[in-house]
C-alpha cells in the first residue's frame, strides 16, 4: 500500500514514507493523491530531515519549523537586555551555520535526487532493449522451458478449473488462405532463387553408398531392482493438481455438453471440449512393463528435432502434444520442437500459434506450406526445415509422450545409424482422453507391424522366433511395417534415403484415388511379382496411372536391394500365417442387377452387418466386389455369407479358408450359394438381398459383375 499525506503506514505496520522506496517514488514526482503527489511530497521532505508531526511533535513541512524558531528568537531579544552584543553575534553565528547547514543539505538533497534519477534511468529499459523484468523472464525460460501456467491458464497447484462452454469458441474461425499464400509469394520466390533444396533436387542426389557409423554408444545395461539413470526420481508432478483427466483417468461430460461435444467432433474428430478442459501438462499413467524402470543407458545419445504436421488441428490437443514433449524430454537432448502447418485455415493456428510458442524462446517454432501437401510431403519439408537435431522424431499433432520415452526410442539409432526405431503406441480416447494399453499383440501385448493384401495395416503377435532373438523381453524386436504415424530416425541416413517418394500424396480417406495411387506407385517399385496379390485384393487399382518412378527404380538398383521375396521370406515370413496369399480373382467390380440400376451395397458395415440394395455409383468403394478362385464373395477382407435367419446376407470377417460358398455363371448372370444350392436374390422394393430357390425365369436372380477402373 503506497503511504499518503503525512506518511500512513502501510497494511504490514511499515511507514511508507521511511521506506527507499517510497521516497524515490515521492521524489520522482508522481501524481494524484495518497501517491506520487501528496505522499511524495512527504517523503521527500522526511528525506531532508523535516521532523514528522508525530515523531517530533512540530507541523509538518520545513517552512512551519523555520517560523517557530523566528518567534523564540524575538522573544529572547526583548527581555535580554544588556546581553544583546553576545546574543546578536551568537544569532549572526546562529544564522551563518543555519544558511550553511540549509545550503549543505540543499546540495544534499539535489545530489541525492540526481542520483536517484540517473540510477532510475539506468534501470530503465532502452525502447531498443528488453526490461529487467523481461530478461529476469527469459532467463527462467531458458533454464525451464515450461510456460508458468498449465492448459486452464492456472498456475500448477491451483486445483480449480473452468468449463469452456459455449463451445466451439475461437477454434470455429476460418482465415483467408488465399490471401495469404499471395503475401508469402515473394519471399518463397526469394528463398527458391538462393538455391534451397527442393525434394525432387534431393531425390535426384541420392547416395550411391550410405555414411558410416562414427558414433560411438555403448549398449543399454539392464539391472533388476536399480532404477534406470533416466527414470525420474519423484512421481510426475500434475498439471492441475485434482484436476479432469490428471494421470490419464477419463474425463466424461455430462448431458448439458452433448450439443457442444458433437460440433466439436464435427469439426476436429475428437471431443475437444473435455480436451480443453483438461491441463496442456497433465499427468499420464505409467503403462510400461515394470523390467523397463531398470535399464541403464549410455548418457551419448543423439540429440533430436521433434517433427509434428497439423493441418485445422484442435487447439489443446495439439499444444498438449509440444507440452508433454518438452516436460518428459531430457533439455540437453532435445534440439528443437518444429510444427508444419499443412495450410490450416483456423484462425487459432496463425497469430495465436506465433504469439504462444514465444513462451519457449525459439525452441519451438512453425512452418507453413503455401498449398495442401499432405501428410507425407509434409513430413519430407519438415526434414528439411529441422536443422539442429541428429535424429528426426515423427510425432502426431494429438499425441502425448510417456514417462522416459526418449532414450529407450532413441538409443537403437545412437548404436546402429541405419535403425529406425517406432514406439509402442498406447490409445487416448478422443472422447474421455483416458489413455490406454493397445489391444492385440502376445501375452505381454507385443505385436509387429504387417498388413493384409489389400495393404490394410494390421498388427499381429511377436512370434517365438523374434523372442529368441532377446535375452530380456523388454528389448527391442524386428518389426516389419510400421503404422507411420510415429517414428524416429537419424536425420542423415533419412537424406540418404531420399526422404519419401515424391510422388506419394495427400494422405488419407480426404481422397481415395489418391492413397491408392500411393499404394500402386509402392507395389510397383518394390513388391516384384508380389504385387499381383495387391492388385488381386484391389482390382479397381490396376488400371490408375500412378506417375514417372523411374527414379525410385533406378534407386532400388544403384543400392542393389534385395527382392521382396527375400523380405518376405527373412523379415516378414508371419505375415502369411496370418494374412494368407490371396487367390487370383474370377470376376470383381460392382455387383449389378441385370439391366436395372441397383447394385449390392455394404453401405459400410462389416462383421455381421446385412448388405442392401442401393442405386449403382461406379465409384466403387462399398460396391466393389470380387470373387475369386476359392468360391469366395469379398469385399476387401469381408466375405458375403447367408445372415442366421438362412436368408438375407450379410457381411462379415473371413480367411482363406472359411466361406467358399460361391459360384458365378456368367453366361446365365446367376451367382448361386453353393452350401445351399439357392440363388442370389433381390427386392428392389425393400432393397433386400437375399438367397432364395433358384427360378431361371426370375428376373430378380439374374445379375451382371461389372469392372470399374476408378475408385
């Protein structure tokens, strides 16, 4: 509390006006009362040694002294009489040391005043240069690179949180891309004339031979019952202490957020409204076998640059992926975080993006393509804008690391450069933000990467032969796929592998021509005769032109990589184990009713769902069909099969040995059950399909298989 008029005492009992500071306040000449006005009045002129009324019993200001002691003097002189030579020089005297002492503390008080002024000035802040404050700021940034606060904007402690209802809020807004591509325009220009490297530029200077391993990293050490040298000493602290989702627990949202958590998932596929209510620093669940905590690794690990692409991601779940990165990350190791905005039109993804990460003073930052890349593309320029870092990390943008994830995913790389590591992969729900163990895998829960011929992912268990390989079941292990959403690999032998195939584009069910364009170009290059099973699973591909791989081949041959069949017979020799070489195809394409404009459609469903009748698109998809040389009816690993009322047919799971039940006679455009011996049947009026006795003069049993050469 700054002291008013005549020097008030502030709330802890101290006299604002003995304070330093309160008189450098009062002398710097502030204004208003009870502060810079009044009150440093006051303390100035206790500064100059001016009693205070209560300490020495006489007004205030030095003028009232000066008076009073005026008065006594005259007095004296009319009642001394014949002492007045004495008294008169004594008052000269008096006088003279009185104009001396006044001058002197005079000279005082202006030098103290200047000095004042001149350090004031000095600790000032140049418009040039940050303040103290500031600076005291990023000091403590630079040494913890956390911002204060948690994803609620409390402090870490504070167990209070706030809903963020009505929902969405500012993630709703869209910006004007085109706008600002034309901005960048000229710089981009700039930067392609200064010679940058493009991808095709790098596809083109790949490698004749790889570099060779130089760095020096001994191998993990496992001691039972010592805790690994990684492992944090104390439990993790929380984000909001009792706070939603703390230790990954489930946050669930009561029937009043039902209308804002559906347009959330509308609009970013997750239920971002538990997501922002739930801390950027929250405290996961230790998942781990309990073998991990004891492994001891050489401390000469390769340092990384995190790569994380986004495109119109949510707000928390994204910053929630850079916050768990930089709390569970070892600082020394951890070059650079590096965020690709695949051309996001979110407004909370531009200015607001740009101002928050400066809370880490560089050591995140963001990059922004110009057009659509896709995700794969972007990866690729996410290589080449991450500079500072041996090892790329290929992060989700809604993810979050675990406890002591960096050295067991990044040791492997730091013994052998041509490794590439991939982490288990646990399940956040997108609708509680509980964090789970993955299903599937062996008794422990290991699996291996594979997929099905129609280059579907799958996981399937770690076989006996790669647990003999280990001497403790918590080393790594050969996988021969990975999903491709996180991994991690050295950044060189990334470049001598030429990054991706540019050829490869957007990603994903935004476009399905595309991605199965990538399947083929894929197939093509690298599978051998391999690839007539691919193409046996997805027919409609064979005829899609997949663009110039003439040089992904001549890569394949200047390296002399060894053919598919030895992969599949050393790497990946379960896959046909559980994923059985698929027949040739006797027919395949959409499944038409003879001279009419229905066709069979799975309308998506799978594993015991009921297929329709619905009007033929030509776009394939859940009216794309084959039948293949084992008599089975398949719609990618789905077989079609007669329903348990023995009637209308359904859709469900089957390997090559199960549901052989189908025959084609193309001449009579019939397809009859074969455990049956009835026909494929139809109503269009109830869009039902269904087998049924066999009438050669019904026109609902006649149907026509019909290629389709787009997707």
């Amino acid at each position: 509390m700054v002291a008013g008029p005549g020097g008030v005492e502030n709330s802890g009992g101290e006299r604002a006006a003995d304070r330093p500071g309160a008189a450098r306040r009062g002398s710097g000449g502030g204004s208003g009362p009870g502060e810079g006005g009044e009150s440093g009045g006051g303390a100035a002129r206790q500064a100059r040694g001016v009693p205070d009324r209560r300490r020495g019993g006489r007004p205030p200001g030095g003028g009232g002294g000066r008076r009073r002691r005026a008065r006594r003097g005259k007095e004296g002189g009319e009642s001394g009489g014949g002492g007045c030579a004495r008294l008169c020089a004594s008052r000269r005297r008096r006088k003279m040391r009185l104009k001396i002492g006044l001058l002197l503390r005079s000279l005082l008080v202006v030098g103290s005043f200047l000095v004042l002024v001149v350090l004031w000035s000095s600790l000032s802040p140049r418009p040039d240069e940050p303040s103290p404050l500031s600076r005291m700021r990023e000091d403590r940034a630079v040494n913890n690179p956390m911002p204060d606060r948690g994803g609620n904007g409390l402090a870490p402690g504070d167990d209070r949180f706030k809903p963020v209802v009505p929902w969405p809020h500012v993630e709703g807004v869209e910006v004007d891309l085109e706008s600002i591509r034309r901005k960048n325009k000229a710089n981009h220009e700039q930067e392609r004339h200064a010679g940058g490297d493009n991808q095709k530029d790098i596809m083109q200077r790949q490698y004749l031979t790889f570099k060779p391993q130089t760095f020096t990293y001994r191998d993990p050490v496992l001691r039972p019952g010592v805790l690994g040298n990684f492992e944090p000493k104390e439990p993790e602290p929380h984000g909001v202490v009792g706070g939603p989702g703390e230790k990954a627990k489930p946050l669930v949202l009561g029937p009043e957020f039902k209308h804002a958590v559906q347009a959330s998932i509308k609009e970013f596929g997750f239920n971002m409204v538990a997501s922002d209510m739930i801390s950027l620093d929250r405290s996961v669940s230790d998942l781990r076998q309990e073998e991990c905590k004891y492994w001891h690794y050489d401390e000469n690990l390769l340092t990384a640059s995190i790569v994380i692409v986004f495109h119109n991601e949510g707000w928390s779940t994204l910053m929630r992926t850079v916050h768990s990165v930089i709390k569970r990350t070892p600082r020394k190791y951890l070059a650079e975080i590096v965020l690709i905005d695949d051309f996001s039109s979110k407004e909370h993804l531009k200015e607001k993006l740009d101002d928050y990460i400066k809370l880490w003073n560089g050591l995140v930052k963001v990059f922004r393509n110009e057009r659509r890349e896709g995700l794969i593309q972007a990866r690729s320029i996410g290589a080449q804008k991450a500079k500072l870092g041996q090892v790329l990390i290929y992060l989700d943008a809604h993810c979050e690391v675990a406890v002591n994830w960096y050295a067991p995913l990044v040791a492997p790389i730091s013994k052998d450069r041509t490794t590439c590591t991939v982490p288990i992969i646990d399940v956040i729900n997108g609708n509680t933000y509980e964090i789970v163990p993955q299903g599937g895998g062996d008794e422990d829960g290991y699996a291996r990467g594979a997929w099905d011929w129609s280059m579907l992912w799958k996981r399937v268990p770690l076989t006996p032969r790669e647990k003999r390989m280990r001497k403790t079941k918590t080393e790594p292990y050969r996988s021969p796929a990975m999903a491709g959403g996180l991994f991690a690999i050295e950044r060189d032998f990334f470049f001598e592998l030429g990054l991706y195939d540019p050829g490869l584009q957007i990603w994903g069910g935004e476009n399905f021509e595309i991605s199965y364009k990538n399947y083929v170009r894929v197939v093509e290059v690298w599978w051998d005769e391999y690839k007539d099973y691919f193409y046996a699973s997805r027919p409609e591909s064979k005829a899609l032109p997949y663009g110039d791989i003439s040089e992904l081949k001549k890569f394949r041959e200047d390296h002399n990589c060894k053919s598919f069949k030895w992969f599949m017979e050393e790497i990946a020799y379960d896959i046909t184990s559980h994923y059985p070489l698929p027949p040739k195809n006797v027919e395949w394409g959409e499944i038409r009713g003879f001279e009419t404009v229905y066709c069979i459609d799975s309308m998506g469903k799978t594993n015991g769902g009921f297929v329709e009748l619905g009007p033929c698109h030509r776009m394939g998809g859940n009216q794309l069909f084959r039948i293949n040389e084992a008599n089975q009816l398949m719609q990618y690993d789905q077989c079609l099969t007669k329903g348990p009322d023995g009637s209308k047919i359904m859709i469900t799971h089957c390997n090559l040995n199960e549901l052989k039940e189908w025959q084609y006679f193309k001449n009579l455009h019939r397809l009859t059950h074969i455990p049956s011996r009835k026909c494929l049947d139809r109503s269009e009026v109830l869009h039902q399909v269904f087998i049924s006795d066999c009438d050669s003069s019904k026109m609902t049993q006649k149907w026509e298989i019909n290629n389709i050469h787009s997707v």
